[in-house]
C-alpha cells in the first residue's frame, strides 16, 4: 500500500512578541540610565605594579598636572549631607535643588565662594568655570578649605553610617579615602595634600595608579 505524503509547508513564527520586548528593554534602559557627568579633571595617573582594587565607595582628592585639586564623594547621602554642613560653615544658602544637584554631581574644584553659581550652572558655564577654576583652596593664610571639605567628609560619611545602621542596615560601612594625582604634578603639591588630610584625622588612603606589566 502507498505511503500517503503530507504536503508540506514552511512553519510560520510570530515575530510580534519579540519585537515588542525589545522595545521595552530599550525603553527601560533609556530611562534608567544615568549618564556619567563630565569630568572636572583630566588626570594622568602613573603606572605601578600595583593590582589593588579601589573600593567601590571611596572619597577621592585629585591632583592635576598644574596642582589644581579637586574633590569627590561617590556616596550620595553623604554627599547631600556634606554641602549641607559646608554650607552652613560658609554661610551659603542652598535650595533643597541645589543639594541634590550636588549630590549626583563629580568631582569638582569650586572655592566655596562660587559653588552656588557651579551648582546651579550645569551647561556650558560650569565647563568654562571647570577650566578657570584654581582648585580648592588649600593655602591656609588663604583658607584651607580643602581641609574643611575632608574632616566635615568625614563626619558626614560618619553621620550617614550610623543612620542607616540605626534603620537596620548592619552591612553599611564608612568610605575609603583614596588620592589621586597627575604623574605631572609636583612633589609639593601632592604633599601639601596629604599632609592636610592627614592633620584631618585621614590616617590611611589609597594612592591611585595605572597598572604595569612587570617586567620578565
């Protein structure tokens, strides 16, 4: 008896769905994603054999090739909560805006006395007050402010840390301090640095590097 042969035909798929959850994971994307805010500083770090790894929540103080420094806080609470204080040190009136503004902000290396307008300025003024800028004050007959922003950094990390081990997060911990200097930059200068941080109570940090291959 013959074989009966079933005709054949191409399977058909439904791209539809698919398609539809590509676009939603665009979306989503889109709209969650924070872009990196433009650096303040170009730094060109040294290399060393060195492969420690910074930790994830770390307050850095940069040093470029001019001897400009610059300041930055990867937390955002204590962020907020160290303009708050700086502020109030310095007699600036802040909108709540304002501290948030800063709070997701990068580094920066703004006196005191022109934060509010570098705050508020986030187009292209803050770009040209970036390449203007002298950097933080650190001339103590000037005002040393680069050691108000490091031991009120400190107190505000502190702050932040035992609040949200108060509300139930035991695994919150304090920053780590890291510096950051030009392969440019002048001796004096990077010890000016950290001798201020070090008078600030700052008895460990971190020395930024580019990693060598060592030689064979």
């Amino acid at each position: 008896m013959p074989k009966i042969k079933l005709p054949r035909s191409s399977p058909s798929i439904d791209m539809t769905p698919m398609v539809d959850l590509a676009f939603l994971l665009v979306t989503f994307f889109m709209l969650t994603t924070k872009f990196r805010p433009d650096e303040a500083v170009t730094v060109t770090i040294p290399a060393s054999v060195s492969t420690t790894k910074i930790p994830d929540n770390v307050t850095t103080v940069s040093i470029d090739s001019a001897g400009r420094v610059f300041y930055d806080m990867d937390s955002k609470d204590v962020r907020e909560t160290l303009i708050t204080y700086m502020a109030g040190r310095y007699k600036i009136v802040l909108t709540a805006e304002d501290q948030q503004r800063f709070s997701i902000m990068g580094a920066f290396g703004i006196p005191m006395a022109k934060m509010k307008e570098y705050i508020e300025d986030q187009g292209a003024g803050r770009k040209i007050l970036n390449q203007q800028t002298m950097g933080i004050p650190t001339d103590s007959t000037k005002g040393d402010e680069l050691a108000d922003w490091v031991n009120l950094g400190i107190t505000a990390d502190a702050t932040v840390v035992a609040n949200k081990v108060a509300a139930g997060n035991k695994d919150a911990k304090r920053s780590s301090f890291a510096i950051k200097a030009d392969s440019k930059a002048k001796y004096k200068d990077i010890k000016r640095v950290i001798d201020i941080c070090q008078k600030q109570g700052v008895s460990h940090f971190e020395l930024i590097t580019t990693v060598r291959s060592r030689p064979k």
